[in-house]
C-alpha cells in the first residue's frame, strides 16, 4: 500500500500566512487606537461657551478660561446669551451678577460638556462666595432626561447600513442584480429611517421635535451608509465592503460624539468624525430633534455627498458591467 504524502507549504503560501497575521495584528491595534484614544483623551476641547456681566467680572472670568479647553465669547446681557445658545453659537454660558451666578446648559447638545460647564460655573460661584442656578435651555425629553435612547441610536445608524448592504449583495450578486440591490438599499433605508425614529420619539420617548423631519434625517443617514457600502462592494467586490465597512465601525463609530457632542474629542478627531456617516447621523438627528433643525445643514451635507458617492460607485460599477463581454461556454465533449 502506498502512503501519499502530503508536500510542505511553499515559501509563497508562508509568506501570505504570515502578511494575513500580520494585517490582523494591524487591524486589532487600529480597533484599540481608535477606542481607546479618543477617549483616553476625551475632554473640552475649544468648547464655546459665554459669559455677561459686568466688564470687570467678564474680564476676571474671561481669564481663568483661557486656554485649550474653552472658547469664551462676552455677550452685553442674558437675553444675547441665551440666543446664543438657542442658535448652538455656544454650549453653554455664564451670566455674573452681584451675589448671583447664573449657569445656562443645553443636556441635549452633549451630557459631558454639560456637566463640565456646570462645573465650572458653580466653582466660579464658590470662589465669589454667591448662589448658584442651574437652568437647562435645551434638555433631554422628560421620559428619557439622561439621553440614553439617543445614545443607543449608533447601532441601528450603523448596522442599519451594513446588514442590508450584506443581505443585499448575498441575494441580488453580481451585475445582473446591481439595480435591485440599489432600490432595495434606497427602500429599506427610507423604512428604517421612519421606523427607528418612531421607536425612540413614541416608544420610549427618548426624542422630541417634528416626527417628519427627524425620520427623514436618520433616513438620510442610513442611505449614506448602505449607498457607499453597496457602491464599494459593486466596484472592488468584498475587499472594498470589508474596507468601508472597517472605516465605519473602526472610525466613524467611536469618533461619532453622539453622547458627548463632538466638542468633547480632541480637535483632529472629532473633525474626521463629523464627515464620516455616523457622526454626521448623530449630529443630524441632534439638530432635528432637539433644536428644531438649526444646525442640521452641514451633517445633512455631509450625508447627502455620501450618499451621492456610493451612487456614483454603483453607476461606474454599471457601466462597467455592460462594457464586459459576456463570456461564452466551452463546448461540451460529446460522447459517442
């Protein structure tokens, strides 16, 4: 009986093994960097906020909150600075009186910054040796007033554009089913958008503003995510889904300042965040929801350009399509 032997691994297979190794390692230290240092960093970062008073007192405070942690702008009396704050020009605001300090937040706009802005105002009634009011112009809704149900919404944001992008190109692969993939993108994107809404704004009332026009929004997002993610795997095949695929969860994930609002992450970081989709999703749906869409322009910018990009990769992918020849069958042997 003879005994086969199976022959050692090539030097070229040895050196794929190890380049695979090696790009995992990569991958797990990216995931760790983008976690971990944003956060480990975490923290006010040029946060806008204002103060009134008198010119001597504004001065004084003006002062201690030089630096990188804070952004101050004077405004001449309370009315100005809460229309500041009404108009998301600042996060937050001082107004000094005699014997009386007056801290303005806005919880919706980010709990983190709210806090530190508390913080600081009450340490500057502590030093002056007077009272101290607290008064949230923009809070969370009654129901959900520590904001977690608008915190949770990263995961169907996200998830909500990868899942159907996989499901998608799993049932309608290759060129011939390039255009029900896109409509079923588009469908289901506009669905869900609607959907999740209606959960977090009448089940657990965690969103308050016009139903409509928060809807339309986190629709806007998810079609930017399944639009690019089916745009990159109709263009590259799986390597490109894979790749926006990491970016998305390696990058716009913890760099999307959802809960804290992008002030809270260091200046690089929260600027990439705020163009990749998630972020851009949660600064929408913030807008939408809680400050009757002032600020919603640029993230719907942001989403409406992504979503116009995966468009364009899936028509180039079309095209493209159409331009290969169709291959034609070998012959079959004929037996006699």
């Amino acid at each position: 009986m003879t005994q086969q032997i199976t022959p050692p691994a090539s030097a070229g297979q040895a050196r794929k093994l190890l380049a695979v190794v090696v790009g995992l390692v990569a991958v797990v230290i990216l995931m760790l960097c983008a976690f971990a240092l944003p956060s480990v960093n975490s923290g006010p970062h040029d946060l806008p906020v204002g103060v009134t008073g008198s010119a001597q007192a504004t001065e004084a405070v003006s002062g201690v909150l030089s630096g990188d942690e804070w952004s101050v702008t004077t405004y001449g009396d309370e009315a100005a600075l809460k229309a500041a704050m009404e108009s998301r020009d600042i996060m937050g605001g001082i107004a000094l009186a005699p014997g009386h300090v007056t801290v303005y937040t806005a919880t919706a706009g980010g709990a983190q910054p709210t806090a530190a802005v508390t913080a600081m105002g009450t340490g500057i009634a502590h030093q002056q040796q007077a009272e101290v009011t607290v008064t949230d112009l923009k809070p969370f809704t009654a129901d959900d007033p520590k904001g977690a149900g608008f915190a949770a919404a990263a995961f169907p944001m996200i998830f909500g554009g990868m899942i159907p992008a996989v499901l998608l190109t799993r049932m309608f692969p290759g060129h011939a089913g390039l255009r029900r993939r896109l409509v079923g993108g588009v469908v289901f994107a506009l669905l869900a958008g609607f959907a999740v809404t209606a959960f977090l704004q009448f089940g657990t009332g965690s969103l308050d503003g016009a139903y409509v026009l928060s809807g339309l929004g986190l629709s806007l997002g998810m079609a930017a995510l399944v639009m690019t993610l089916l745009g990159l795997e109709a263009l590259m095949g799986m390597a490109g889904f894979g790749l926006g695929a990491a970016v998305v969860m390696l990058l716009g994930n913890p760099l999307s300042g959802l809960a804290s609002g992008p002030h809270w992450l260091p200046n690089g970081w929260a600027a990439l965040g705020q163009i990749l989709p998630p972020g851009a999703s949660g600064s929408l749906l913030r807008a939408n929801a809680f400050f009757d869409g002032i600020g919603a322009g640029t993230p719907a910018l942001v989403l409406a350009c992504w979503a116009v990009f995966g468009l364009a990769l899936m028509l180039i992918a079309d095209r493209r399509g159409h331009r290969t020849p169709a291959v034609a069958p070998e012959p079959q042997a004929q037996l006699v």
